[in-house]
C-alpha cells in the first residue's frame, strides 16, 4: 500500500491524479472503495495499490483516510 494526497480532480469526468513522491499517479473516481463523489477533492489523503492501466500505471483499491479533527 501506497500513501498520497489527491492532486487534482475532475469530479465530471470522474479521474484525478494523486502525487506520492513528486509522481503523479492517475485514479479513477470508482477505484475509491470508500467514496462519495462530493467527497473526493484535493488535499485528501489516501492509501492506495498501483496496478497497469490502460495507458500506464494507475491508482487501485483506493481508501481515503479519516481527516483529523481540528483541537479548538
């Protein structure tokens, strides 16, 4: 498992892409085992598989993790 933040994404087309390292890694919306298309967004963190796509590797079984809670 991999770890990385959502970089970009495209919630009407469905895909992003996540940087792990300075790589961007491209995703599609259904590959989020926990999702809600109005919660996928930029600056989520996520653990991710990588598997070959289509036109290279691609972001697989992806979870995003719990945001922290901010201490007011």
């Amino acid at each position: 498992m991999f770890t990385g933040k959502i970089v970009r994404f495209n919630n009407d087309r469905g895909f992003g892409f996540i940087s792990n390292d300075g790589e961007d890694i491209f995703f599609f919306a259904d590959s989020v085992l926990n999702r809600d298309d109005y919660f996928i967004k930029n600056g989520l963190t996520v653990s991710y598989e990588v598997a070959p796509g289509y036109k290279g590797p691609q972001a697989v079984n992806i979870t995003i993790k719990e945001e922290e809670e901010s201490a007011e």
